[in-house]
C-alpha cells in the first residue's frame, strides 16, 4: 500500500472509530433508513454498536419506490435491525405538491416528525440520518428541516464523505455498498411543476422498465408529455441500441407519455437543481442559460407528412 493510501485508510479508520464511540454514547437511536448506502451504513453501525437498541425507520409514500421500500425491508432484515415501515402524507400539504424549490423542506418535516413521534413512543431520544459532507455541495433544504426537529447528521459531523461511506461500507461487508445514490421520486419533476400520485406511479413504471433491463443508473424526468431519460454515460451506447430504443419507446408511451428523449449529457445528481444554483449576476446567467439546458435526442424519429 501507498503511503498516501495508507494515510488515507488511517484516516478513515480514525472517522470509524469515532461513529462508534458517538452511536455507543448515545446508547439508543432511530435512524431514518432509506435503503441508500449512506442510511444503510448508518444503520449498519448503530446495530453493530446498540443491537435491539437501534431502530430503522422507513418513510412509504407515493414518492418512494416500491421496489425501493421492499428493498430495504430486506437489508434491514439481513442486518438483524428492527425495522418500522412508516407512512407519511407530504403529498396532503399544498406547499409540497406545488413543487417549489424548498420542496424538500415539506417532505423531511413530515418524515423527520414522524420519526420523532416513534422515538417518544418508544422512548429513544436520538433521532439520526445518513447526510454527509458531500451532500452539502447540492441543494438541501430539507437541512433546516433537520435542524428545527433536531434531527443530527454523526456522518456530516465527523467529516465522512460519500467516498468514505462506501469504502466503510465495503469493509464491513455491507452489500448495497456500491448501490447508485438514491433520490425520492419527486426529484424527477421540474421546479414548479405539481406532484401527483398519478404522476409518481407514471415516473415509476417507466424506471422499474429500466431497472428492468438491468440498467444500474438511471433516471425518468417528468416533463409533461416528455419522459427524459438519464442513465450513466458508459449506457448510453446500450440504450440507444435500435432493439431497446424500439421498446422502451413503445413502453413508455403505454405508460402515458407522447415523447420519449434521452439526455445526452448522460446521468448527473441534481441536474434539476442546475437552473436553481445560487443567483447569478444577469450576464452570466445569460451567458450559462444554454448550457443549463438539458441536451435531448429522441429515443425514436417518427416521420411525419408535410
């Protein structure tokens, strides 16, 4: 091993030690478990250290997979954690379903209240979640949700980055370690543009079609009439082939949409964030407007007659 390696495993192991010393003083947690890397690692360690006396709580509402609320019935169950399986209605409140920019401000106070609900019920005082470092670099409102509730971030507080919590979690033998980052199902809809369960089951359908295909990353953005997709940059050649561009053309347009296109700039975190980065002067949002603009090929040319 390298010398800069090693200082890098030294340092990691450093964060290690410290989680564990953090989850062992606060003795029992409820951990608001996704299924994502970052959750399930949390998790991981809080049962590692406080067995019976962590508790996994996941959020089902429209907005969450169901493919996605089962797969985390099975981790949870694999790692011996308790599990709640908790719904929640951020879809009732207007402010939400209206889609604005602080959208996730609505959604992580439903979820993080109802996790604190079942924490007085059961008498745990420490409500924890999987954010971390990295995940400050892209829009988060739902932070000031977290910071109102009291909900606490042992990730974020001792400095774990992304990279860090899928080389802890491949040292522990955690298998969703390399499991591409989650995002609920809203994050699919542009700014603005209003969120219904109609809606959500549509975007689902078309990314359980992909998941079907065993594509690894991927996303179906909502755009009306527009299903945009995004998968990783070394898919594209796969997607675009004519035989799975001739299906899942046909597929999604029996799920609903009229237009199927494929973003060229391949899959990327946020990129319905990328028109919402902190204000710019005028010029220069002038100047980057074009380049914010999603670059879209249809995923099939229909002729049409003049």
């Amino acid at each position: 091993m390298r010398p800069r390696e090693e200082r890098s495993t030294a340092e990691l192991q450093t964060k290690v030690e410290k989680l564990r010393r953090l989850l062992y003083g606060m003795k029992e947690v409820v951990v608001c478990f996704s299924g994502g890397v970052d959750s399930s690692y949390l998790l991981a360690e809080a049962v590692g250290v406080s067995g019976e006396n962590a508790l996994a709580l996941t959020a089902v509402s429209p907005s969450l997979a169901p493919e996605e609320g089962a797969d985390a019935e099975r981790l949870a169950e694999q790692m011996g954690a308790r599990h709640l399986l908790v719904e929640t209605h951020e879809l009732d409140d207007p402010r939400y379903a209206a889609n604005p920019v602080d959208r996730c401000y609505f959604c992580k106070s439903e979820v993080y209240g109802k996790a604190i609900e079942q924490a007085c019920r059961q008498g745990i005082a420490n409500v924890i979640d999987g954010f971390n470092v990295d995940d400050r670099r892209d829009q988060r409102p739902g932070r000031r949700a977290a910071r109102e509730l009291g909900v606490s971030s042992p990730l974020d507080e001792l400095g774990f980055t992304k990279a860090d919590v899928r080389a802890a979690a491949r040292w522990i033998g955690l298998p969703v370690w390399d499991k591409p980052a989650l995002a609920c199902l809203s994050s699919r809809f542009p700014y603005g543009t209003q969120i219904t369960p109609e809606r959500l089951s549509q975007v689902a359908r078309c990314e359980r079609i992909l998941r079907e295909l065993s594509f690894k990353v991927y996303r179906v953005r909502y755009h009306g009439t527009v299903a945009r997709i995004e998968v990783a940059s070394e898919e594209l050649g796969r997607l675009l082939s004519l035989e799975l561009r001739q299906q899942i053309d046909r597929r999604f347009r029996e799920a609903g949409f009229s237009y199927v296109a494929v973003d060229l700039r391949g899959y990327r975190t946020g990129s319905l964030n990328e028109v919402t980065r902190p204000m710019m002067q005028k010029s220069e949002r002038d100047e980057t407007a074009s380049l914010a603009a999603p670059q879209l090929v249809p995923l099939t040319l229909h002729q049409t007659k003049s």
